[in-house]
C-alpha cells in the first residue's frame, strides 16, 4: 500500500493510485466512515509521494506539483482540511511543510485525491508518532468523502493489488475489501482536455441510480467466485458490462476514447474505462502475458493523448 523512508524531522510516503473499474455510491449514510461504495479496482504502482517535516516557527508551507512539475494552487486545500484534522484527532500543533507531488493526472479517474491524502495522512502519523494506519486511513477517507473527491478509492489502496470492495466504507472497518497481487504492466491513456470531478456523477442522483444498480449486481456476480488470479478474465468482461449498463459507455467523448485505443490494440490487450475519468486503462488479457508498450505508447501520444506506461500492484 505504501512505503516510507523518513528521520526524525522529515517523513516520504508514497501511494500508489487507484482505477475503479465498476462500483456503486452508498454516499447517503450520516458518517463519513459508513460511506463508500462497493466495486473493483486495481492499484497501480505510479501515484503520490508526500513528504512531512517539522519547522521550526512560522506559518504551515504546503505545496502540490502536478506530474508535469507545475505548481497547483487548487490542490492545497485538500492537505490543509487534512491537517487541520489530524491536529483536530491527535493534538498537535506545530507547524509543519508538506510537499506533495503527483505522478499522474488529476480528474481521470486515477484517484490522485485519495493516494494524496493517504500518503500525506501517514506521513503525519509517522513525523509525530501518532495513530495506526487504520486510523491514518480513516482520516484520510473522511477528507476524501468531504470534498466528494471518492468513494472507494481509499479502502481499495488499502487491499492492494486487483481489490474486490464488498462492503462500503472506510478502512479498516466498516469498509470489507479483498485483494489479490496482479503484477503486471499497464498503460493509462486519457484525453487531457476530458477532465471531470468525481462528485459531478455521485452528487447527482439520476447517475447514482443507474452506476448502483450495475455496481451492485456486477459485485454479487463477482463475490459468487473465489477472489484471485482465476478471476481476472471475468474482471475484465464485467468492467466492459458495467461502463454499458451504467450509462457511462454513451457518453460521446469516452466512447471516442476507447474506440481510438481499440482500433490501436490487439487482441492480446484488453482496454477498460477508468471511473470516472475521461480515461482508460490497458492491460493485458492474461496475466501471465507481459506486454511491451512502446510502440502504441508513440501511436497514441501522435492522437494528442496522455499516455503514462505503469504497473498493477
């Protein structure tokens, strides 16, 4: 889930992000910690690295860098709710700098947001020995659930790996979630002018109808099987039912998306949308298939294309 490298003075996280590939929003319950979704998703190796340290006096410094090594502004609200909570929950208050820096897009469904927060909330916990990673993970869905920045992405990063959620809500407990190592490569490619904010779909209650009611009955089917490497070609097929039966498929700019890829893919590789982003993920259609992606990397990039290659955990 995440590594950390640290002194005293100064903690490094890092996350991995998260691709949800079929879920459902179960976002009307009173706490934060009940709130969530079911679905399945993998996490991927490129994600958020934070660091912590201590200063000595003064005002807080926060910082986000966007994968292309620009500073976003926008960003720094998300760790400054984060902070103001964990000093809320652990009685702290020193001042602190956080620097956080994205490897991937934001808004594409490769939940930046909740690898963010959840690096940056147990690098806090390590700088000032407080909290389990439960709690940290806690904490850090609770942000996530406030700013309807995602539902599940925090309990799947806490599987790891191909994660099957079964029961809403936040790590460790309410939220049940199973995972499996996949340990294979994949290639993201996102239309960078197609950037959508999560609570556009769970905020609005026609989508959540109709992303639940796939959601739900593509779990039941999936909890039917035995949650491991046997299952990944079921995956795959109910990722593609769920972005039909949901409604997600119609929309104009992911259906040119994923028919430009599919037209560039062989039938080696399997193409999925990334919920929910204008975005999809490449993988290959066994997992015992390692697969070089140069080539249809340059291919898709020639389309105006974000195109990072990466692995699933």
């Amino acid at each position: 889930m995440a590594f950390s490298v640290g002194l005293m003075s100064e903690v490094t996280v890092h996350v991995g992000g998260h691709v949800t590939l079929l879920f459902s929003v179960n976002s009307k319950q009173l706490l934060a910690r009940n709130q969530g979704s079911k679905g399945a998703g993998l996490c991927l190796e490129d994600g958020v690295e934070s660091t912590v340290r201590h200063l000595s006096k003064g005002q807080d410094k926060i910082s986000v860098t966007t994968m292309d090594g620009a500073s976003f502004e926008d960003g720094r609200d998300l760790y400054i709710e984060l902070l103001d909570s964990f000093r809320e929950v652990f009685n702290v208050t020193s001042p602190v700098e956080i620097e956080v820096k994205l490897e991937l897009p934001i808004s594409q469904g490769f939940g930046m947001s909740a690898a963010g927060l959840l690096a940056t909330s147990l690098a806090l916990g390590e700088l000032y020995d407080r909290g389990t990673e439960g709690q940290l993970a806690r904490l850090a869905h609770r942000v996530e659930r406030n700013i309807s920045g995602g539902l599940g992405d925090i309990l799947g990063l806490w599987a790891g790996g191909c994660e099957l959620r079964t029961t809403p809500g936040s790590p460790p407990y309410p939220g049940q979630v199973m995972g499996f190592s996949a340990d294979v490569s994949a290639l993201l490619v996102w239309d960078p002018d197609g950037m959508k904010h999560t609570s556009s779909y769970i905020d609005d209650p026609d989508w959540q109808v109709k992303i639940s009611n796939a959601g739900e009955a593509a779990v039941e089917r999936l909890e039917k099987e035995n949650w491991g490497r046997p299952i990944w070609s079921m995956l795959l097929d109910e990722a593609d039912r769920f972005a039909m039966e949901s409604g997600l498929l119609e929309e104009v700019e992911r259906a040119n998306l994923l028919s430009t890829v599919i037209e560039h893919t062989d039938e080696s590789l399997s193409p999925h949308l990334c919920m929910l982003g204008t975005s999809l993920i490449i993988v290959p259609r066994s997992l015992e298939q390692e697969f070089e992606y140069t080539d249809l990397a340059i291919k898709l990039r020639n389309f105006g294309l974000g195109v990072r290659e990466t692995r699933i955990q």
